[in-house]
C-alpha cells in the first residue's frame, strides 16, 4: 500500500484557508466592494469640500486618504482574516493539528496518524483530489480537506500517492 509522511504548518493551514477566499466569489464581491466603495465616498466628500470650500488642502488630504485606503485595504483584510483563522482554533486543537502527519492508503479507508491521534476516512466520504503547485488536497468535505504541503514530504512517493487515492475515491466514493 502507498504511505506518505509529512509536516503540516500553520502557514499551511493558512494556504488552505486563503486559497477557498479566493475561490469564494461571495467574498471576493466584499472585497472588491469595500476597496472601491469607501474611497469613492471618500473622493465624494473632497470634492464636496472643494467645491462649496475652495479648501484645497484638505481635499487632497482627503484624496490621499481615499487612495491609500484603496491600496492599503487588502493587506489588512488579508491580515484581518489570518487573525480569524487561527482564532477559529483553540490551543489544543493547533497542537493537535500542527505536526508530523503519516497517510497511509488502505483498501476500505485512509488512515491518518497525526499528534491529534488516528483517524480513518472512508473512501466513500472523500471528494475529490486537487493538485497544486506546491500543495495536494483530498478533500472530505466541500470546505475541509488533507493538506499535504509538497515541500515537508518526509518519506513516499507523493505524486503516486496521490494517483491511487484519486483512483479510491473514483473507485469507491
């Protein structure tokens, strides 16, 4: 049977969670929404107050304000969103989930050893498996997946890993 070993971070945990923001069109609306929303109305009130003031000085305050903003605003939602994430987690469950993790395939299920314990997942409730650049997903619910970080593969073959599960999942899923 294909066994894989391998380290799961916290920066992987928050790959994972960045990569579904993206891929969620709900949120990235917000986003979008935000960045061009609040300097709008911002620019509104400069003008305005240039306008009716003739204040020069302070709609250019104004104006750098609203830019900044739209520049400014992703990386702080971006940084927002990191602190939710592991706020998600208590302490014991980040210990519990950060470590060493050992896949091993088996005809019914995967069995994953991890410093939280042993857990089987039948091939019947996994979804699919996602391949990235630096990353495997099996996913075992739309929102919930392994991630298995291609740069912390201790031991096995990841790429034939991977095939074969696939391969249950179409098999027996």
């Amino acid at each position: 049977m294909f066994e894989i070993e391998y380290e799961f971070r916290e920066q992987d945990l928050v790959h994972f969670n960045e990569l579904r923001l993206k891929n969620n069109p709900e949120m990235q609306k917000k986003i979008r929404q935000n960045r061009m929303l609040v300097p709008g109305v911002m620019l509104v009130f400069g003008l305005f107050y240039y306008v009716y003031y003739q204040e020069m000085m302070t709609t250019a305050y104004i104006t750098l304000l609203a830019i900044g903003w739209g520049i400014a605003s992703p990386f702080i939602m971006k940084i927002d969103m990191r602190r939710q994430f592991f706020n998600k987690y208590t302490e014991a469950e980040k210990k519990a989930m950060f470590g060493i993790h050992h896949l091993k395939i088996e005809p019914e299920y995967l069995l994953e050893k991890s410093p939280g314990g042993k857990h089987k997942t039948p091939w019947g409730d996994m979804l699919r498996v996602e391949r990235h650049k630096d990353y495997i997903y099996i996913y075992i619910d739309f929102d919930a997946a392994i991630v298995i970080p291609r740069e912390t593969i201790k031991s096995g073959d990841l790429k034939a890993f991977a095939k074969q599960a696939e391969q249950m999942i179409d098999r027996l899923g």
